[in-house]
C-alpha cells in the first residue's frame, strides 16, 4: 500500500473511531473524571479512578473478569480448535451441515435467552426432573445448577455460546493454507504431531489471535451469563448495576475505563507477542478441499464430536424453542401442554413485520460499514508500513469493551436537538443512519479482526503482480485482495450481521418510536405483556433464531460447496 | 443452484410467516392520523396496549379526531431517568423548553418528585377542570398510608395504586417444610438460603421506598412499648433490628434484580421458594400461572402491617410538543369510566379488550358501590383493607437516600461475605458470639444515620464513594470475622 493512501486511510479512520467511537464514550465516561466545582465550572480528577482500586469489592470484580476472560477464551479454544481441525483435515459423514450446524449456538436472542438457560437447568428445570424420572436425585434436595460452581458454570457457558467465533476465523485461517507446505514436512518425514506444531500452527495462527483475541474480551466484559448465574462480582456486571443505579455515581464510568484500559493492554500485548505472525503462504489453491475421506468409526467418531457440541451449545436454545411452544412447562422434562398460539399472538402482533424489515436494514447497513472499514483497517495494519499501525489494530478493538449501555446513552445525549449527532436522526425520527453507525461501530473489531488475520495469512505477492500488470489500487482491491481473504471477511461479516441483528443496548434506547423498533426491541415489548410475556419473546426470539440458522448454515454450507471465497 | 433455491425458499417462508400472521392494529398508524401524544412509560405492554386503545377512543369521542400514541419505552424507571436527565441537560445547553415528550405515565412517586423537584413537570389542568375530584374525602384524597397521591403543586397524580408483598410457591415452600410467609420477618428464615428473590432498591425509588417501610415496621414495634422518654432509644433499637432484618433477608437472597417480571417467573416456575413481589405482578402470575391440577403455582399476599398503597402517577412534560392533548391524557386516567379499567376482567363492560391488568384504580369511588363482581380482585377496597402500615416520614423519611445506600453497601456489594457467612452460621446452629459479630450494626445506628449520613448521601460523590467503600470493608470484615467463628465452633468436638 502507496505511503501517502495508508497516512490518508489511517487518518480517516482514526478520525471515524474519534467521531463514532471516543466522542459518544467520553460524553458518559467523562463524568468519572469533570468533577463539577461548588462555585461553578469544572475540574479533572482522577479519585474515582483511585476510589476503583481501593475498593476491594472493585479490585475482586476486576480480577474475577479478568480469570472469566482468560479461562473464555481457553475453554473456547479447546472445543474450537479440534472441530476446525478435524473439518480440515478429514471428509466425514454429514460434514457439511454439520460444521454449519456448530455456527447456530452463537444466535441466542436476548432477554429469553436466559430464561431459557433456566428453565433448563433451574432447581426446578428440565434436567433436574429429568435426574428425578431416572431416580439419580432426590426430588426432596434438588441440586441447583446455576448457584454452585458459578464460575466454572460461567466459563462453559461462554465457551460454548463464543467458540464459533473462534472457529469460524480458525476455519479462515485453515482454508487459506496451502496443503503444499504440510505435504512438503510430510514428504521429509516429519510426524504429524510435529507438523502440526511447527507448520499447520504457525500459519493459522492469525487466525487463532484474531478470534482469541475478540473471544477474550467478550468474556471479559460480557454481562448476561454472570447475570444468568446471578453472579454480581465481576465488572461488567458492577457497572451495569452501577450505571442503571439512582445514585449517579462516577465509580461505574471509571471502572468501564479501566475495562476498556486493561482489555487494550492485554490486546496489545498479546498482539506483540502472537500477532506478529504473518504466514504469508503463497496464494491458497483453488478447487476441492483436501481433507482426507474418514469412513466407518472414524467418520462417526467425527461426526459425533461435531454433533455432541453442538447438543450441548443448544441446551439454553433448546429451552427457548420448548418455552415458545409451552402451554404449561413447570417441573417436567418437557412441557406437559404444548401450544402454537404463543407464534400465532407473537407472530401475529403489529410490531412484528416492521421491526423485521427494520432489523434486517440496520443489520445489513452495519455490515456493509464494518466490512468496509474493516477491510481499509487490515489494508493499514497489514499492507502498510506505518509505526502507527499497530495502534489502530489496538484501536478498533476498543468498541468491544465498553458496554453498551454507555454507548448507548453517549448516542442519546448527542442525538437531541441542537447536539452534534442530530443530523443522524431522519425525517419522523428515523434512527436508521444512527443505528447502523452505532451497530458498525461496536461490531467493527469482529470484521477488523478477521480481515487483519486473512491479509496477514495471504502472500502480497499477488496484489503486487496485479498492480505491475497496470490494474489499479481500487481494481486490485476488488479483484485480488477481497477475493483472496473472502473466507475471513465472510466469517468476520457473518458475526457482525447476526449480532448486530440481535443488538440489545442501541436497539432499546435508540428506537424510540415502534415503527423503527428492531426485533431485539419488539421482543422486549412482547416480554412485558402480563400473562404470557415469556412464551410470546420467547416465540419470536425462535423466529429470530431460525432466520439467522437458516441465513448462516445456508450460506456457509452453499460457501462450503463452492469451495471459492467461502470455505469454511 | 438447487441447494440455494432451496435455502432461498425457506428463508422466504421463514419472513412470509409473520406477515401472513399480522393482526390489524388496533389503533391508527402514526401517519394517517389527525393528532399525535408521545408518551415515556415504564408500564408493561398490557398497560400500553389497554390505555393506548382506550384513549384513542375516548378522544375520537370528545373531538372527533383521530390519535396516534406514541408510547416511548427505553426501559424500567432507571432508564427512563436517565432518557430524561439527558433530554433537558440538551435542552437546556440547546434553549429549549422540552424533549419531544408530553406525558411521562407510570413509576414511583420517588422518581415523579425527583423529575419535579427539578422543574420537569407542568402544573396538570385536571386540578383546576375537576376541582371535586381531589381533597381528603373525594375520590382522589392527597394522601393515604402516609404516601402522597398528588404534589402539593399539582404537577403530578397518581392513577392507581400499588404495593409490595410476600409472593411465595406453596410447592417449593412444602418441599422445604417452611410455613407461608406473612410478615417481613418471616423471610429472614435461614431454611430460605440461597431461595430468596429481592428486588434492588438502588434502582427504583418505589423499592427503595419498600425497604424503608420494612424499616418502619421494625421501628414501630419497637415504639409500641414504651414511655415518652424512651422513644428515641426505642427508634434506634427499631432501626438496628430493621436492618439486622435486611441483612437475614438479603442472606437468603439468590439476587436482587430490578426487573419486576423476574421475581414472580422465578417463583412460579420454582426456581426460588419467596420473594419481595410487587402487587399486580403477583396477582397477575396467581391467577395464570397454574399447576396440573389448577391450583396457583404462585400465591402473593401484602406483606402484613408492612407495605403502604403508594401511587402510580402520571405528569405532563414541560415543554411538551402537545400539550393540550396531554393535559386532556391525564384527565382520561382519572375520569370515573376509564378507571375500571385497571381491575375488571377483559372483555367486561368497562374493562380491557384482551387482559386483565390486575391493578387497583386510585379514585374511592369506584370501590364505593362495592366491587364489581367481573373485577379481578374481588372484595378487595384497599381503602377499607387492613393490615396497612402508614408510612411516617419523620421517621426515616430524611434517611431515603442513605438507607437505600447502606444497603447496597451492606447487602448488595458485600453478598457473597454475607451469604458465606449465613450459611457457616446456619451449618454451625447459629453460635451467639458469631451472630453477634455478624448483625453488628451499631456503626451506622439511628443516631448518626437515622437522619440520613452527610457523606453517605451527600453532594459529593466522590465523598459517598470512599464512605461507600469504608463501610462496606467493615460489614464484609465482619461476615468474614462471623463465618470464621462459625466454623470454628463447628469443628469443635
């Protein structure tokens, strides 16, 4: 990339980040630091900062986030990696639906996620009768899941809702490989644990970062499964209660600083010390994948793994689609009353059609301006040689640990009249422009991530053959360089889209009026009808669940097929 | 190309679902309409849709124009303060007068006196329109059980009236051989560990309000013994046992939460025992949630001689876009016809079209003719009810904001301690020495908290935030300090 294009790309997008990302932040967090005087004015203080690590209540919530990132992003590893591996490597029965299959688990829709995580496993839940039925616990002490061992429970939940985020950028990494070079130590003799370790590792291992890396601090920061297990000390959920609280106490703004701090410092560091990978293997081959046909108990084996996790991964799905379906689910297996009038109400109500469309809108806008930048990041980071690049890499990634509440009502407070952000909101009050640039913004470190990993894993030899040939930088681009990493920007795009799809924070605060709502709002607003509020989030949650299954399975199991800038 | 036409069909059918499926609304769309009222509500669904339907009836009636509801739901009373705070704060940076909202409907009298005390609600038309509506034996009195019904100032009023108490599953309570709870007290049972849901008082001003009456019950009591000269010492020993009795409570506790909706699911589907329950809600889980054999998997009771009947207000916004349509909103939720609504079965005359809202109608006289027999609540007038608690603002009332802190300080921020400490207590049968050290509350006792702590509950947050932390050290050192004596004890021979 030309020197005088990388300094101007750079600026732009720091200039996004300052405007998008640091300005609505600061607008919220700033109140830990401006302490307003007594006679007037302000004045910058740095006590509430103290205050966040004097208080060992604070100091625990941070180191206990911190284990619950590290041990996240571990457990993911370990039950991504294999699956990654073994798609790779070996053809088995049914694979091709099944490694999409293993994609579902990430699309849990908010709010009714939870409860359908309890219905299973609360004291009173679907697997405790079903101990009960096989006479293996006393029904007189039943044991309670979500209390005990909370923070095991936490890690295996975030482990299996956030491996397919790493799988899907190891997958990339994988597919970008060229068997040539596996084959070339195999011919030499190296033994296969051995060349895993000093060849097929090191070439994937952009791809391991940069899914480790967004696994890492989502488990760090994340909010709904320590609050799934009512487990209040740890950060995120500190500043969530902190925030929501009548007090307006600046402790909570100070602790999402540090949040954001440490997740920067250990994203950097980690960067210097794993990120400085770059493959650059020569250009991946094209055509069939030469993974290597498995048949008989092999093949089962295989398919059982992929399967096994993808049953456990779906327990709290699986506790939304019973609850949709529930006449009545109270102490048994499954629900002794089934029903579809839950679908019908839900389904049926005036809400619905629009906030689909809406959703479907903001999430497609959103994606299309991650991948954008996205791709203009990695051109920076990867192609460029700039001493700052290094901290735009670090830079992006912020949006992904500050929470989204703050976010939210940094948007809020610059989108009223007269404020600099009011030109986002549209005639009637249409939040589309503000809500696809929110909705980018934080899923921007996702599509960042995976194309940084794809550039890093692909050889330049190619771009700069195009451009001696005469092509130009834009051409080069659409014809080279996104076809060459299509794999990690399909994936990369594929999280961006299902989770802004199913954005909480923005989504509540920002839409206000009901014909803007997106889905996450509408199912809000069904779980607050008296009576059956439940059944009827949880009905269009599953609507939401099997339109995002279908969208992604199907477009990683058509990818797959063509095995060109899709395979996964 | 077959596999994607085939996924391309089945994402069609996934989107034609809803569309096949879609009611017609009830009311008119927003664009199609002659007028137009922005409403910021914390009320549930059900509410928005009954009153939404009901007022663009009752104002084709009166005008004979067309309305469009805007209902703005950012959240609970949390959120929507904070859509509020950051509404006027550019406003006023920006010179103007109001948010783009009329009416703001539903929450706690705390948080309409705060929006108030801050200039943000108009003085309300109904007062000067229907002057016999209000007064101490009208419809609307000014106040009953000590809470507050309408601002001195007119700028708020309540609808309807709500109050806390015990919800509990007779099932889940059998299984562990405990009685149904019917005072506060009864919840500080330990055979209630780990099995307990409590709301959290640092977030509504209502729950809040429902902790400081746990107090002044406890107060109370302790006044209902002794002589003139004794009252102060009995309003410090009310108040250590008031907080001695959170701390039992909040030991039991699985959360706090400020969702008012997860307390009653949890107890209805068993997954915990009892709980602190607003009234509607547990009516509401009482009447639907059932077992097999039809009988409630949910049954709630006002807490007894513990909880008031604190209203349910709606304001109008200053600088609000319309503000004659919201001024007329207020009358409609006050008028005589459109007050049933809150408590008659759905499809009843007078009532809602699709679901009961199983709340109480704040106007006497509703109640007066009797209660209505398609009512939900049969034989309940809450104005005639006993077991109330009046709530006595002398008492506590200065000490709002700094109970509310203490516990989060005591409680809430130091549970894990508490719990720890609960259960090596219950496992060693309550050793005195370590019952003593944990239920020390003699550092933030009447004297110097009772009126609300300067630092605690002051101006300066950073100031709150040390004491916060200096307190909250000395309740956890002390659960640690009790656990340890437990297991000590314990392991004795």
């Amino acid at each position: 990339m030309k020197r005088g294009t990388a300094i101007l790309v750079f600026w732009a997008i720091l200039a996004l980040l300052a405007v998008f990302f640091f300005y609505p932040a600061w607008t919220i967090v700033g109140q830990a630091f401006v302490v307003p005087q007594p006679g007037g004015g302000t004045r910058i203080s740095f006590a509430s900062f103290i205050e966040v690590f004097r208080n060992p209540v604070y100091r625990e919530g941070l180191w206990n986030a911190f284990v619950l990132g590290i041990a996240g992003m571990s457990a993911s590893l370990l039950v991504a990696f294999p699956l990654a591996w073994l798609a790779h490597r070996y053809e088995f029965a049914g694979k091709r639906w099944l490694t999409a299959l293993i994609l579902v688990p990430m699309v849990l829709p908010p709010f009714v996620g939870a409860v359908g995580m309890k219905q299973m496993l609360g004291v009173n839940g679907a697997l405790n009768a079903f101990l009960f039925k096989l006479g293996w616990m006393d029904p007189a002490v039943p044991h309670d899941w979500l209390a005990h061992g909370r923070m095991a429970g936490i890690v295996l939940m975030n482990a299996l809702h956030l491996y397919p985020v790493l799988y899907l950028n190891i997958a990339a990494a994988l597919s970008n490989l060229d068997p040539a070079m596996e084959q070339a130590a195999a011919n030499l003799g190296c033994p296969p644990w051995r060349r895993f370790f000093r060849v097929t590792l090191p070439l994937v291992m952009p791809g391991v970062f940069a899914g480790a890396s967004v696994v890492f601090i989502w488990s760090f920061t994340e909010l709904g499964v320590p609050l799934v297990f009512d487990f209040t000390r740890v950060a995120p959920v500190q500043v969530f209660d902190g925030i929501k609280g009548l007090d307006n106490n600046p402790i909570p703004y100070a602790l999402t600083t540090v949040l954001l701090v440490a997740s920067t410092l250990v994203f950097a560091g980690s960067r210097l010390v794993l990120g400085r990978y770059r493959s650059r293997s020569s250009p991946r081959p094209s055509g069939k994948s030469s993974g290597r046909k498995l048949r008989g108990l092999p093949s089962l084996a295989c398919a059982g793994a992929f399967l096994a996790v993808f049953i456990l991964a779906s327990l709290p799905h699986a506790g939304v689609v019973l609850l949709s379906l529930s006449g009545r689910w109270y102490g048994t297996v499954l629900p002794d009353v089934l029903t579809l009038e839950h679908f019908r109400e839900a389904l049926g109500n005036d809400l619905v059609v629009p906030s689909i469309r809406n959703s479907l809108l903001y999430a497609s806008g959103a994606t299309l301006v991650a991948v954008a930048v996205g791709i203009a990041v990695a051109r920076v980071v990867v192609r460029s040689d700039l001493r700052l690049r290094g901290v735009l890499d670090t830079l992006v990634m912020m949006p992904l640990a500050v929470p989204g509440l703050v976010m939210a009502f940094g948007y809020l407070a610059l989108t009223q009249e007269g404020k600099p952000f009011h030109f986002l909101v549209g005639a009637g009050g249409s939040p589309f422009l503000l809500l696809v640039i929110a909705y980018a913004v934080r899923r921007l470190p996702y599509v960042a991530r995976s194309a940084v990993a794809g550039l890093q894993s692909s050889d330049p030899v190619m771009e700069e053959a195009a451009r001696s040939f005469g092509a130009t930088a834009w051409r080069t681009l659409r014809r080279v360089t996104i076809p060459l990493i299509g794999a990690n920007l399909a994936a990369g795009g594929m999280l961006a889209f299902a989770f802004a799809m199913l954005e909480v924070s923005d989504s509540l605060i920002l839409a206000q009026q009901a014909q803007h709502f997106p889905i996450t709002k509408a199912i809000y607003t069904l779980l607050s009808t008296l009576g059956n509020g439940t059944e009827l989030a949880a009905a269009l949650g599953v609507w939401s669940m099997v339109f995002l299954a279908v969208a992604i399975t199907g477009a990683a199991a058509i990818g797959g097929r063509r095995g060109g800038w899709f395979r996964l | 190309m077959k596999r994607g036409l085939v996924i391309f069909l089945l994402l069609a059918a996934i989107v034609a679902l809803p569309l096949l499926l879609r009611r017609e609304a009830p009311g008119t769309g927003p664009g199609e309409v002659d007028d137009r009222i922005v409403i910021l509500s914390p009320h549930n669904e059900s509410i928005r849709a009954e009153f939404g339907t009901a007022f663009e009836r009752w104002w084709k009636q009166r005008t004979g124009r067309t309305i469009y509801v805007d209902w703005r739901t950012p959240g609970g009373a949390s959120e929507i303060r904070m859509v509020i705070d950051a509404g006027y704060k550019a406003a006023k940076e920006t010179g103007r007068q109001g948010i783009g909202v009329d009416v703001y409907f539903g929450g706690g009298e705390p948080d309409f006196s705060e929006q108030a005390r801050h200039g943000r609600l108009a003085p309300l038309d109904v007062f000067k329109l229907h002057p016999g509506w209000f007064g101490p034996d009208e419809a609307v009195p000014p106040s009953f059980t000590g809470e507050r019904y309408y601002s001195s100032d007119h700028t708020w009023v309540g609808c309807c009236v709500s109050r806390f108490g015990i919800a509990y599953n007779p099932e889940t309570l059998k299984r562990l051989g405990v009685a149904p709870p019917v005072f506060w007290d009864d919840l500080g049972n330990p055979k209630f560990a780990g099995e307990l849901a409590l709301s959290d008082p640092t977030k509504s001003g209502s729950v809040a309000r429902a902790f400081e009456l746990l107090v002044q019950e406890q107060m109370r009591r302790s006044l209902g013994h002794v002589n003139p000269d004794g009252i102060e010492a009995a309003k410090a020993v009310g108040w250590a046992n008031g907080l001695r009795l959170i701390q039992r409570m909040s030991a039991n506790a699985r959360y706090f939460t400020d969702s008012a909706s997860k307390i009653p699911r949890d107890i209805s589907q068993g997954d915990a025992a009892a709980g602190m329950c607003i009234d509607f809600y547990g009516r509401s889980y009482q009447s639907d949630a059932l077992t097999k054999e039809g009988a409630p998997r949910l049954v709630w009771a006002p807490a007894n001689y513990g909880s008031t009947l604190s209203a349910d207000p709606v304001a109008v916004l200053q600088g609000a876009p319309s503000p004659e349509i919201a001024q007329a909103f207020v009358e409609f939720c006050l008028s005589p016809e459109i007050q049933p609504l809150w408590f008659l079965k759905p499809g009843t005359p007078g009532g809602p079209e699709r679901r009961a809202l199983h709340r109480m109608p704040i106007r006497r006289d509703v109640y007066a003719a009797g209660i209505p027999e398609n009512s939900t609540m049969p034989g309940e007038n809450p104005y005639t009810g006993i077991g109330n608690l009046t709530y006595d603002r002398e008492l506590t009332g200065h000490a709002f904001g700094t109970l509310r802190r203490l516990v989060k300080v005591m409680c809430i921020d130091s549970h894990e301690e508490l719990k720890d400490a609960w259960l090596a207590m219950r496992d060693a049968g309550f050793p005195e020495e370590a019952m003593k050290v944990f239920s020390d509350v003699s550092f933030v006792g009447y004297e110097e908290f009772g009126h609300g702590d300067r630092e605690l509950d002051g101006k300066d947050p950073f100031v709150s935030a040390r004491r916060a932390t200096e307190l909250g050290e000395r309740f956890r050192a002390n659960y640690r300090r009790a656990a340890g004596i437990a297991r000590e004890r314990r392991a004795e021979p």
